[in-house]
C-alpha cells in the first residue's frame, strides 16, 4: 500500500460543513461591498518577490522571516507566493493604469501565504477579504472603510470588538521620531530583548509593539509618535476622530500601533477581541500614500482594510452566531434502478422549480432498501420526501411525505404538477 499522504503543515482542508459557513460569510462580505460600492479585483498568487521586498520593506518581519520565495526553474525568476494582497492589488492597478480617470474602490478576497509557526487563528495559508480605496486623500474615507467594517460586525452580530487608532504621520516626522526612539532605547539597551536589539537600527518602531511583558515599563515610557506630528498629519487624524465622533463609534487612541509593514502614513486601526487569545486582531488597515509611487505608478494616495477570515469565523464559533448546515428541500427515494429515467425527470423539474433536491443514487449497485433511503432522507435534514412508488408513477404522480411532521404530511402530484406543488411549499 502506498504511503498515504498529507496536507503541508498549517495549510487546511475545508471540509463541507465547514465550508458552507465560508460561502455564507464570503456572500455577507459580498453584499456588504456591494452597498458601499466597492467593485471585485481578483490578483495572481504568485508575484515577484521584488513588489513584496520594495512595498512591504526589506527588514519587515514578512519579508525576512515568513515569505515563501522561490526561483522559478524555467526562466530563473524571483517569485513569492503572496503574504498579502494590497500590494499586489496596487501592482495591478498601476500595471493596467485603472486611476486613469479618477478613483477606485476595490474589494478582494482570497488566500495569503506566511511561514509561521501554525496555531489558532494564525495558519501557513490563510485567507484574508480586504477593502482598498484608491485616489481618495482625505479622512472621510479613512472613516468610511472603519464604517464598514462596524457594518459588518453588526451584520453578523458579532460584540466584544472594539476598534484602536492611531496615526504614523508622514516619512520625514517618523524619521525625527525615530532617532529620538533609538537615542532613548540605545541608553536603556541592557533591559531589550534580542529581538528588540535586532531591530534597534533597522526598524526601531516595530520594538513597540513588543508582547514581551519585561519590556511593557520600557516601551511605555518611550517617545510618542503623536508629539512629532506636523500640522497636516494632526489635521488628518483629528479630521477622522471628528467623523468618527459625530457618529458615535467608539475608539482608543492606541500610540503603540504602528502596523507590520513599511508602507503605512497617518492613519491606521485595528479590530481587536479578547475571545481569540494572543490572535486578537480581526481586521486592520491604514493609509498607505506612498505604495502607488513606489511601484511605479503616479503618486497618488490610498487607504485600505484586511479582515482574517479563519479569525471571524473563529469569532463568529465562540459566539454562537454561526448558521445552521444547509440542508436539501427535497429527497428524492428511488425504489430501483427502473426508476432512473423517472427520477432524473423529476429531480430535474424539482430543481428548476427553485426547490434544493438530493436523489438517492446506487440502486443500480444494490444500495437502498426503503427503509434505509427513509432513514437517509431524514438524516439529511430534507422537509420533504418524493418517493417514487409503482402504483402513484403508474397513474403519471409521485408521493410527497412531510419528513418534519408538518400539516398535509403526505400526499401524491401529479408529474405535471411538481413545479406548482414546490411553488406552494416554498411560499
């Protein structure tokens, strides 16, 4: 016997039941897109590795430790497989000059790959919906993508979320603040851990969102983005607080947000719970400026969301908010093999009546007596049975049974009949 093989550490199957609460959740994004007029874009997997090192930033945790880069043996290629999507959504629109004329509000979904080291909510490939803006330079639509993701969690009914901000300025005021965060943690550098002295000079910022509780004091203590804002970044960020304040969303200022990649300016958020452990973050995004620039394309601003999918449907488990399987409408019991030629005809116009239709197959192979296919057709959650019989096929009618002991539980249609019985029962 073969050796059986296995799915790649942290890269899950979905599995049917699973799956179904996916497609629910992906159909709730969808229609929440659609309300705010944001259009789909669908990217490759794999782009060159280069977009990740230059957008995301060369000394990011994502771009030293976690992508999965290889050479393409064909031409020698640098390829990655995508750790995450904005920068391959901006690649896309400069490559095929969608600002052409004027903004864009797009929306993706699909799977990211990181090498982590696998645990709840944080898997090798995990799926991510993000919402970008393009062309849009002010806080309204900073305010707008916070609005939507409140919408959402509404939607779905999801509490205990709450939403921190903060602002990262612009380049040349993190700069002056970062040689002031170096000064103060080069003086204090016995009390940093290695991972905080290896990033002491190569990206100082990152040291404060540090989970190590020995360094909460330091890390505190440390020089405030916020106090070296300029007048234009203040504007902005009061400018969103203003918005989000006129319609009561509540926030925490949070100054140790500072986000994972290098591409971010002033704003950025996070959704966060307590319910998922150390993977709290549930959605997050900012403004990213510059990215369109330094891809190539003509400097044009642009803010943006990306909500874990595997984490809200997480969320959505430990709340007891998710739905029930789906299950069919109809089962179809199909006494015998004869009965093939009929069965197919009455699964047929039970299905373009509207009406969700499982048959039972395999009499052909011996399988299904009666009484199992009844035991069947209950045990797949079906409202109705259609059986098949000899005496109702032979007058041009099959029987319907009720299998959830509803009114009128059984019954013959006639053949002709079955789109209006389904139409009646569907009302």
């Amino acid at each position: 016997m073969a050796e059986k093989l296995v799915a790649v550490k942290g890269m899950n199957d979905i599995l049917p039941a699973e799956s179904a609460h996916w497609e629910w959740l992906e159909s709730e994004l969808r229609d929440l897109m659609a309300t705010y007029a944001y259009r789909n874009v669908r990217t490759p997997i794999v782009e060159p590795t280069g977009l990740f090192v230059r957008g995301l930033g060369e000394v990011t945790d994502i771009v030293e430790k976690e992508m999965y880069s290889f050479e393409d043996r064909l031409n020698g290629e640098a390829l990655t497989l995508r750790p995450e999507a904005t920068a391959g959504v901006v690649r896309a629109v400069v490559e095929n000059n969608l600002l052409y004329d004027g903004p864009r509000r797009l929306y993706y979904m699909g799977p990211m790959f990181r090498h982590e080291r696998p645990q709840r909510g944080r898997y090798r490939q995990f799926h991510q919906v993000g919402a970008e803006a393009l062309g849009f330079a002010g806080p309204d639509v900073d305010a707008e993508l916070i609005f939507m993701a409140c919408d959402l969690w509404a939607k779905l009914g999801l509490t205990q979320v709450r939403l921190e901000i903060n602002s990262l300025g612009q380049p040349d005021e993190r700069l002056a603040h970062r040689e002031a965060l170096i000064s103060y943690l080069s003086a204090q550098e016995s009390l940093l851990d290695e991972e905080a002295k290896r990033r002491l000079h190569s990206n100082p910022l990152r040291i404060l969102d540090t989970k190590n509780p020995a360094m909460q004091g330091l890390v505190n203590d440390a020089p405030k983005l916020m106090d070296y804002l300029g007048e234009a970044s203040l504007a902005h960020f009061n400018g969103l607080r203003a918005i989000l304040d006129d319609a009561q969303v509540p926030y925490h200022i949070n100054p140790r947000l500072v986000r994972g990649m290098d591409y971010y300016n002033l704003s950025v958020f996070e959704f966060v719970t307590e319910e998922l452990g150390s993977q709290g973050t549930i959605c997050a995004g900012g403004r990213y400026d510059g990215l369109i620039a330094q891809i190539g394309g003509k400097p044009a601003p642009a803010v943006g969301w990306a909500l874990g999918v595997e984490r809200i449907l997480e969320l959505l488990k430990s709340q007891s908010l998710l739905p029930a399987a789906p299950v069919p409408d109809v089962y179809v019991v199909v006494p015998s093999a004869d009965h093939a030629m009929v069965a197919a005809q009455v699964c047929r116009a039970l299905r373009t009546a509207g009406a969700q239709v499982h048959m039972h197959a395999g009499t052909a192979d011996g399988q299904g007596s009666m009484k199992s296919q009844f035991k069947r057709a209950d045990g797949s959650g079906a409202t109705w049975a259609v059986i098949l019989g000899g005496d109702e096929l032979a007058a041009g009618a099959v029987s319907v049974k009720h299998l959830r002991g509803g009114a009128d539980a059984q019954g013959t249609v006639s053949l002709g009949d079955l789109a209006a019985w389904w139409a009646g029962q569907a009302a």
